[in-house]
C-alpha cells in the first residue's frame, strides 16, 4: 500500500511502479559504489564515490577523494570534491564546485558542463552540443572538442587550450598562460 503523500502510476494498461527511499550511514573513511539504471542519489561525507546510473541525479557534497561517473540521463550536482573523473555522460548536466583536485571528463553528449573553484588542471575530452564553463581554476583548463556548444573560462591560472571548435564560440578572460584556440574563434 503506498505511503501517504507518495504516488504511483496507474493507467489502462495495468502499468504501475513504485519506489523505495533508502537512507543508508557508512563511516566517513569508506569508498562507495553505486551502480543503477534509475534513482536518484544523494552522497556526502565518504572518502571515495563510484556512480553509474542510467538515468537518475546526484547530488554530492565532501567527498574526500575522486568522484567517479558515469550516467546517461541525469545531473550531477554538488561541491566539496577531492578530484572529478567523468568517464561518459549523455544528456545529463554537470555543476560542480570546490573540487580541490583536478577534473577530466572523457566524454560529454548534450549535457553542460560547469566547473567552479578548481584547485588543479580540467581537462575535457570531446563535447557534442553541450557547453563548458570553468571559473576560477587553478591549473590548466584544456578541451579538445566542443561541437555546437560554447566554451567560455574566467581565472585561469595555467594555459587555456582548445583544439577543435566546430560551431560553438569560445570566449576566455584573466587567464594567466598562454591561450591556444582555433583561429575561428578568436575574441
């Protein structure tokens, strides 16, 4: 019987669903792995974070160590991170802050990107029609391959470096190395 004030489905077809809500307590000094294809997660005070979901969000808030994705459909959203290492996400957008590490995405889809406070380098592998905004990193900030979306950085205190742009614009400000980006889209 559902619980009162939650909901489920029902139609003609004799569909229906319902859901559990977990709330779970581990030591701050464990690793944690979460592996799913629907659900929604909200993560804090572990040493270490592995997700891969199909479809679902996360929120995360100080994790000490590197935070590893992978998601098709969902947002990842939180700060307080040791490192960010995003191996492939689809459609879903990645806002993160204060990650005292570095950040490296392989691959994006239609998602964007937005990375604030880093203290190491980001690196972005190829991005397809999302856009990528980094604010105040304290490494390099490079991307190989931005499709249709923009690129656009604010205190940088390595080089910036973009590859390839196809239709997307690139804009950079206060960056303190050198700036390398395709000749299209100089500012």
């Amino acid at each position: 019987m559902p619980h009162e004030g939650h909901d489920t489905n029902w139609s003609w077809f004799h569909s229906s669903y319902a859901y559990i809500e977990l709330h779970v307590r581990v030591p701050a000094s464990l690793a944690i792995d979460i592996k799913g294809s629907s659900g929604d997660a909200d993560v804090s005070n572990v040493a270490a974070l592995a997700f891969d979901a199909s479809s679902g969000d996360l929120q995360v808030d100080k994790i000490a160590g590197p935070l590893t994705v992978e998601v098709s459909s969902g947002d990842v959203t939180g700060g307080d991170i040791g490192s960010l290492d995003v191996r492939r996400t689809s459609s879903g957008d990645i806002t993160l802050h204060d990650v005292r590490g570095d950040v490296k995405v392989a691959r994006s889809g239609s998602g964007d990107l937005h990375f604030d406070k880093v203290g190491g380098n980001v690196s972005v592998g190829n991005v397809g029609s999302g856009d990528v905004s980094v604010n105040r990193a304290g490494g390099d900030v490079t991307v190989d391959s931005i499709g249709s979306g923009d690129v656009s950085v604010d205190a940088v205190g390595g080089n910036f470096t973009v590859r390839s742009a196809r239709a997307g614009n690139v804009r950079h400000k206060d960056v303190r190395g050198t700036v390398s980006i395709p000749h299209d889209n100089d500012d």
